[in-house]
C-alpha cells in the first residue's frame, strides 16, 4: 500500500497533541510521496478516538482493540504494531519521540529489519530517490545532520512542538477495524510503574520568561522568579526558562533550556531577558504568541521577532514591571 503511517497517542481520552503533529508532516510528505496517510490507534476501547482522528483527512484510521492494549503494554502494544505494519505495509512509519516511541521505535526496528532515526527535527523526502531525509540534532547538540538510510519501511521518531498540527480537514478518513493476535503469553514485561518526578514542563506553561547570558549571573534568575510570581496572579502557569549559555554558565539545569537543543516551546507569551536572539534559540520559541524581549542592545536580532521590546538594563525594567503588577493586581 505503501502509506505514510503514523502511530497515534491517546491522552485523556482524546487525541494527544502530539499526535497531530504527527498527523501535520504525515500529511506533508504523503503529497510529497503521492501516497495516502494512515493512522493508527491501539488500546482496549479508541473508537471515540478514532473518529476523532478521521476527522483530520488521513485516507484511514486502522484501529486496534483489544482488552490486552489497555494502558501501555510494549510487548502487546509492539506485537500489534508489528502487525499493523505486515497488514499496511507502509513506506514510512512516525512515532512520537515520546516514552512509548522510544520504547516501541527500536525494537520495531529491530523485528521489521529497518533502521531507526529517532527525535527528528525535521522531515522531507528526497526528490531523487523518494527516501526520507532526517534531521537531527547529533554530538551533544552541537551540530545538526541529515541521515539518509535505505530499506523499508523507513523509521523515525519526532520530537514534540517542531511541526505544526494538522487542522481538522473536510473529509472523514475510513476507520478500519484490525484485530490484533496477541495474548499474555507473549507478555514478557512483568510490571510498569510510574514514578512521580519533579519535571520542568515548559511546553505546557502559559508564560515562559527566560533569561539568558546578559543576566550576567545565576542570582538574575531570582529577579525573573518576582516577575514569575507577579504574573502568576493572572496567568495558570508561569515558568522559567533559559538560553544555552546560561545552563553552559552553570547558573540553571538544562531542564530549563528552550530552543534547539532544549525544548520547542509556544506558550501565549514568552519573556526574552538577557537573550540576543540567536538562531539556535529562536526555533525553540518563535512559535509563542507574543514575544517580550528586554535587551540592552538595540540591535540584537530578538528584536526581530518581538512584540514588544525594552532596550534597557532587566535589572532596572524587571522590578519596575514586578512593583507596577503588584500595584495592579
Ligand atoms: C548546535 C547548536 C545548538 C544550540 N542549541 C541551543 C539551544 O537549544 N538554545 C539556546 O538558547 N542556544 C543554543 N545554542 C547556542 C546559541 O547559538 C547561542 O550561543 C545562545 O543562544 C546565546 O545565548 P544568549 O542569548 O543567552 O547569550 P548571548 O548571545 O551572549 O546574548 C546575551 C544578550 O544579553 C544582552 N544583555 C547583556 N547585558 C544585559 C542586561 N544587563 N540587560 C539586558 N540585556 C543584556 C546582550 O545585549 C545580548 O544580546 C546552540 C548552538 C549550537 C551550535
């Protein structure tokens, strides 16, 4: 059949944002390719969910279910997948760069004799030969390379918040229903916990101010933590981010970072502090609603994509703007 085919995350019941990215550049390079898009969706009950994701123009939303899918299973989740891929045969296989693809990518790799590329930034189809081409983030993050690999299907994992979403389309993709042969003899993993973790979700804040090299030292960081809390009177969420220097400095954990080799971020407005705009970081956060920057340099290029700009010193325009929010609120 040769698909491009994506394999859908449910949250809550519904469809993961994650996987409408997925179902956006599924989208794009099957009109590259000139083959459809197929989606497909595991667990012990995805009805609702596949209509749902029908609804976003795939040509077809296979769906697995089975009272052994409840939850995520790799054995049982990988077996279905495996078999989707037999039944499908498809030319291109995207997951999530999420827990279950980097779970589920490797070993589906290993049993479909096909090579994996996994958090990939950036995805298209060489002209020439029709294969995936696969940008990724290599050496510790200090560069970036394109692979190539032969063989199918081809294989790669994506990494969140890098393409946009696909927009619910006009027409209704078919729901075909797969049932998958699997039973708990194949189950080899005994037991899945889920620790709790303190995590630095930058990708859910509503308001992420981030500072970078011109705070000059990690105490900068507790003047952004008083505009953190001044804001947080008004806003759900508000976080701390930071530019590359500033983990590189040792003044915050990489958790923190945004941009390229940090998290891809889109929050309702992102606060610029200190931050000269560099490429790197840019993609990280381009995509914010509004962007604030506060620079003491006109010409630095955060300006170029800010809403709004302060050329002053933050540590005259932070506490002015905390008192003014503290007045107002
Ligand atoms: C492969 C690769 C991947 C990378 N990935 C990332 C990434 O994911 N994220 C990332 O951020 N970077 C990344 N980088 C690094 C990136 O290229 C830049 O070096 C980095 O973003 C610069 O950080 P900065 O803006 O904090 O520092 P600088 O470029 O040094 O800028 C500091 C800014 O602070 C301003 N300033 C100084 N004093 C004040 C003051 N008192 N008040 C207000 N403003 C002041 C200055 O005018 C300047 O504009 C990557 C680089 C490479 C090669």
């Amino acid at each position: 059949m040769n698909d491009v085919m994506i394999l859908g995350d449910v949250k809550e019941g519904s469809l993961d944002i994650r996987t409408l990215e997925l179902l956006g550049v599924g989208k794009k390079l099957a009109g590259d390719l000139g083959v459809g898009l197929s989606v497909v969706l595991m667990g012990d009950a995805v009805s609702t969910v596949a209509e749902q994701a029908a609804s976003y123009g795939p040509d077809r939303v296979y769906k697995l279910e089975h009272p052994l899918l409840k939850g995520v299973n790799p054995d049982m989740w990988l077996a279905s997948l495996q078999q989707a891929c037999k039944q499908i045969n498809p030319k291109i296989v995207l997951l999530s760069h999420s827990l279950i693809g980097m779970e589920l990518g490797p070993r589906l790799a290993c049993r479909l004799n096909t090579r994996l590329t996994t958090d990939c930034i950036d995805l298209s189809i060489d002209p020439e030969d029709g294969l995936l081409l696969r940008t990724k983030p290599v050496s510790g993050g200090n560069a970036i390379s394109v692979f190539k690999c032969p063989g199918e299907p081809q294989l790669a994992t994506v990494r969140a918040n890098v393409f946009d979403p696909a927009e619910a389309a006009d027409g209704n993709g078919e729901i075909v229903d797969m049932v998958p042969e699997i039973d708990e003899s194949m189950i080899t993993v005994e037991s899945i916990e889920v620790v709790k973790e303190e995590v630095v979700a930058l990708d859910k804040a509503d308001v992420v101010i981030s500072g970078g090299a011109g705070l000059g030292d990690e105490d900068g960081f507790e003047i952004l933590q008083d505009l953190s809390k001044a804001l947080s009177k008004s806003f759900g969420s508000v976080m701390i981010g930071c530019s590359r220097v500033a983990v590189d400095k040792g003044w915050i954990s990489s958790d923190h970072q945004v941009g390229l080799t940090g998290t891809m971020i889109s929050p309702d407005i992102y606060i610029a502090v200190g931050i000269s705009g560099a490429i790197q970081h840019l993609v990280g956060m381009i995509k914010s609603k509004k962007i604030i920057a506060i620079n003491t340099d006109p010409g630095c290029n955060m300006f170029n994509v800010a809403d709004y700009g302060v050329v002053e010193d933050y540590e005259k325009v932070v506490p002015a703007l905390v008192k003014r929010l503290e007045e107002l609120s």
